[in-house]
C-alpha cells in the first residue's frame, strides 16, 4: 500500500488535498491541466466568509509562509509532492488499489526550479508571458504558437538556463492506491440565455469576469472599467440565478452566486469611488454564516431588486438600458448601467462526463456523485475512489478544504 | 380547512384579506390535470414571466399573479378576467420560464374553461362570427400591396367554403349561437 495517491485538479480542493497527504508522510502526484495551479480561485481577489485570501483562515495561521502562496511553495518544496503541470489523464486501468493511470505531460518549455522570473526573456519575446506574480510554479510560461527570434535568444540569454524550446510531451504510466478527484467547476458562458444578450455586447459580463477586473493584479490595476474602452463604470446591475435553478439548463442552485455577488457589491460600493450597485435577485441563498453578509451589503447601500430582467437594450455609448421588472411593487423600473453582470450557473468541466465514464461513477446532474448517496460519506466515490470541492457540485472555498482534508482522513483511515 | 362562521361585528382588521376557506381549492387540480397543466405546481414565483411578457404593464393581473391565483384557487377571479383574452399568445414567458410552466398555454385552459362557462367577451365572439360567416379572420384588401410586391392579386389556392362547413360543426358555432 506504499503507492502514490493521484490527486486530479490542483485548485483549491486538490492543492490541500495533496498538501495534508505529503504533510502525513504520503507521496502524491497533482495533476493540474493548466499552466498554473490554483484554478477557479486564482482569479478572486477576495473569498468569503472573511473577505480574505482563503489560505488565511484559522486553521492555516500557524503555518509559515506569506499570503495567498503557502500552499503553492509547499508544491514545489514538498518533497512528496510530484506535481504534473499541463497534463492530462488518458487512460485509467486496473484494479481499485493498483489503478494503472496513463497520463501526457505538457512539454516543459521553462524549468520550474530554474527559472528566477527575471524578466529577461519577457523583453526578448512575446512568445513568454506571466500569468500572475502569485502563479505556481513560479516560471514564465511560453506559448509556442509566437515562436520568433527573440524566443531563440532569451532561450541562448537566459541567465539560469531555464528554457527549452524543444521540449516534447511525455507520456507516462503511473502506478497509484488511490484517485482523489478534484477537477472543480466551470462558469456556464451564458450565450444561449438569450434574453440577457451575453457574448453580443462587451459590457455584458459573468461575476467571474467581473472578479478579474477588479483584482488589484488586474490590467486596470483594480478600478472598476467597462470593457469596451477601459474607461471606469459607475453603475452596476448583476442578476442572479443565470442558467441555475433553471431546467432547460441547469436545475440545480449553484450555491454560491448570492454570496459571491454579494461579496462583489459590497467591495464596489465600500471600495470604490461612486460605484452604485444594483442587484436583481428572485430568492436571496444565505445560508449559514452568510446572512450577515447580506445584512452588510444592504447597509452599504446595494440597491436590491425582487424580480426579473425584463429587456436589455444597448446604447451607442455601449452603455446598457435595462427594463426591470419589480415583482413587489408590481411595476417596470428603468435602469442605464455602464456594466451588466450575470451571476452564472457552476457546471461541470468539459471532460467531466469522459472520467465519470472511465471510472463507472455514479454521477448527479454532471457532477461526480457519493458512491452511497444516504451514507455520511459524501467524498466517497467508489472503492479507493475520492473526490472533494466542486467536483461534487457547488461549493465554497472552506466546504471544498473540508472536504479535501476529510478525503485525507479516509485515506489515512484505510492505511492504518 | 373547516370552513369558520362569518364573525359578528366591525372586522378586526382593515386589510380585507381574501377569506381562503371561499376559494375553490379543486381549481389548482382542475387545471393540473388539463393537457397544459403538468408543470403548473413547480412554478416557485419568481416572476420572469411578468418580465417576459410585452403588454402585462397594462394588466390589472400579471401573468405570475394569475398563475399564483390559479394555485391558491381563485377560479371566478381568474376565468372572468380580462387577462386570459388579451393574452397575445407570443409564448415568451413559457420560453423564458425556468421551471417549464407551460404558461400560455395555462392560459388556453383558462379560455377553454371560460368558454364552457359562457364567460368570453363580447369582441371575442364578434371574432368567432367573423370566422364562421367569412372562414377568414382577415380579408386580403389591399391588392396595391400585392401588386408591389409582384404577386396575383388573389389569394392562390385561397378557399374559404370548406373552412365555414367545418367551422359550423365546431364548437365555435355554439359559442356563437349561444353568445347572441
């Protein structure tokens, strides 16, 4: 039973996951198909409930490391932890216990340890790019497709050696005891909600895109603009429940949208100049703890409005007129907004169905199911089979650490 | 719910709520169990309906209001109103619903309940006559316009005597001959 345990997706849920088994003395192999770790949740600037980088809750204080990069350095630095980057799975096999996993690697084109991030190579070429100063690995990335001159040189320049042109995938078969999935969400593109116009106009945006612009890491450095020409937007309008709650898409409540859109209004209105938020909503979800939030935004003064969009019409200035139907006073409201953002459904990730087949798991509206939907044991999903955050459906930051570090604990459990 | 006696005296309060126990709570299932009517209960209030539809600012009942009557059993409210007539039949809000009520077609109930009860308004009728007696709702009359656009000035293969026959076995007939 000494194999390495697989960890797929390196986002919030498999990043802890792998860091609590390194930390308990076993091996594991993060698979990550992108050229960063950190998923979904790379792209917030704030995560609720305490309006934090979500490394920084309690449980975590004690240990060292800066802001926003503990877990990531531990990737890197943790001798049990092998992390794959760029890879995907192609082949699953074998017995549960002895699973026969083939997987491709993503050339590496820039050694993670050696690359110092400079800046030299940047210059030279538009082929390296930084994703974030917080990306892990801590590398430039290099994209093959703008391969030119001055690739060729940085790579004969670079002060460390660190690049590698000619770098190939790599297939490779591994040998693992055990399959934590943690594959996360996707943001549902709304194009086909035809009403809201989503994907014809620049100005019409998801919360997730909003969450990007508003980054301090951002191209605006953090203001709020509108992305048709960059210039600061004044006014808000978000509508919930896009795509969720919704059968001809998804049925299910997402989860986490009102809080995430509560948290969005409450940081323009108290963090930004003259930014006035409305927010359209059919039910308010707080659950739990997140009923003071709700409490606060009000207070900040975020305009709450019970019913549903009715017509959005753009403007020469792409600005948007927005006709609101407001069900508790019975009437039709009138809005002009500089930004209109969609607080869109969490679906499954593209290849979801694909694992979920390979596997023979049980799944629930595209998301990895329980094994045993009555059992307690809700990151149970088969014999050596796991999985944690929101590859089971919808969930915020702390139930997807709950849910890795319970996965952790099983593992440890059946090694006893 | 037993119903309760009237209480004797000035009400207790000013509101004038709507007395439950006088509503018809076989409504809700009568309609349920119309061809339309299956989703009817998944509706969960959120108004896109209302949102969707492009005339109800000038209904007294909103759609979400009329299907929220029909649940709670308001039947002489909602096959007397106006509403269910002057529904213009685009289908938006069933479109947009995102429970699947089928909400126009709710509404098509509504009128053929209304109907068998002889509650249809009087320019309703006046439509049914006009169908039955020219077996078209609109007379082509501005051949100009035909002409303009290149085509015969008749109808082609336009043959209303067909249409009047069957329509004089339907019950259109009946609406009519009983409206008068």
């Amino acid at each position: 039973m000494s194999n390495p345990v697989l960890v797929i997706g390196a986002g919030v849920a498999g990043m802890t996951a792998a860091v609590e088994l390194a930390d308990s003395g076993i091996k594991a192999i993060l698979v990550e198909r992108k050229e960063t770790v950190g998923g979904n949740a790379l792209d917030l600037y704030k995560a609720f409930p305490t309006d934090d980088c979500f490394y920084c809750f309690e449980g975590n204080r004690w240990r060292p490391g800066i802001r926003k990069c503990f877990y990531r350095s531990a990737l890197i630095d943790q001798p049990n932890i092998t992390l794959k980057m760029n890879s995907e799975i192609d082949e699953i096999s074998g017995a549960p216990g002895q699973f026969k996993v083939k997987l491709t690697k993503g050339p590496e084109y820039i050694h993670p340890r050696k690359c110092t991030m400079c800046g030299l190579c940047l210059e030279k070429s538009k082929a390296f790019h930084l994703l974030s100063p917080q990306c892990q690995p801590q590398a430039v990335v290099f994209n093959p497709e703008k391969t030119d001159d001055g690739a060729k040189q940085a790579e004969e320049e670079c002060p460390t050696k660190a690049i590698n042109l000619n770098a190939q995938p790599v297939e490779e078969t591994i040998q693992v005891s055990d399959i934590i999935i943690a594959t996360g969400y996707h943001e549902l593109q709304p194009i086909n909600v035809d009403e809201y116009k989503y994907g014809k106009y620049p100005n019409i945006i998801t919360q997730l895109e909003l969450a990007k612009i508003i980054d301090p890491n951002s191209d605006s450095g953090g203001v709020l603009v509108r992305p048709s020409d960059g210039k600061p937007a004044k006014r808000v309008m978000m509508v919930q429940c896009v795509g969720s709650r919704d059968e001809n898409y998804y049925p299910y409540c997402s989860k986490i949208c009102c809080i995430f859109a509560l948290k969005h209004a409450s940081i323009l209105t108290q963090e930004r100049d003259d930014v006035r938020v409305s927010v359209v909503y059919m039910d308010i979800r707080t659950y739990e703890r997140y009923e003071r939030y709700y409490r606060r935004s009000r207070e900040s003064g975020v305009e709450f409005l019970r019913g549903r969009v009715s017509l959005v019409q753009p403007r020469e200035d792409d600005t948007l007129d927005i006709t609101v139907y407001d069900s508790l006073l019975n009437k039709y409201l009138k809005f002009t907004v500089d930004l209109f953002v969609l607080s869109s459904a969490l679906e499954p990730p593209e290849g979801m169905d694909k694992l979920i087949e390979t596997l023979g798991i049980k799944s629930a509206s595209g998301f990895v199911a329980a094994a045993d939907p009555a059992s307690e044991d809700e990151v149970v999903i088969g014999d050596h089979i796991y999985a944690c955050g929101t590859a089971l459906g919808p969930a915020e930051v702390p139930e997807s650490v709950t849910q890795a570090r319970a996965v952790v604990s099983k593992i440890l459990q059946s090694r006893k | 719910m037993a119903e309760t006696k009237e209480p004797a005296g000035p009400p207790v309060t000013l509101t004038e709520p709507i007395e439950m126990s006088k509503l018809d709570v076989k409504f809700r299932e009568e309609i349920h169990s119309m061809p339309n009517g299956e989703e009817l209960s998944a509706c969960f209030a959120c108004s896109t309906c209302t949102a969707a539809c492009p005339i109800a600012n000038i209904w007294k009942y909103k759609p979400h209001q009329l299907i929220r009557m029909i649940l709670l059993g308001m039947r002489d409210e909602v096959l007397s109103s106006d509403e269910i007539w002057l529904c213009l039949t685009c289908f938006q809000c069933q479109e947009r619903c995102p429970q699947k009520v089928r909400v126009t077609d709710i509404f098509f109930d509504c009128k053929n309940l209304a109907a068998e009860e002889g509650k249809i308004p009087a320019n309703i009728i006046g439509l049914a006559k006009e169908l039955l007696e020219k077996g078209q709702l609109y007379t082509v009359t501005a051949d100009w316009e035909r002409e303009d656009m290149g085509l015969e000035p008749e109808v082609p293969g336009l043959s209303v005597d067909a249409l009047k026959n069957i329509l004089k076995e339907t019950r259109t007939n009946k609406i009519v001959d009983s409206g008068e």
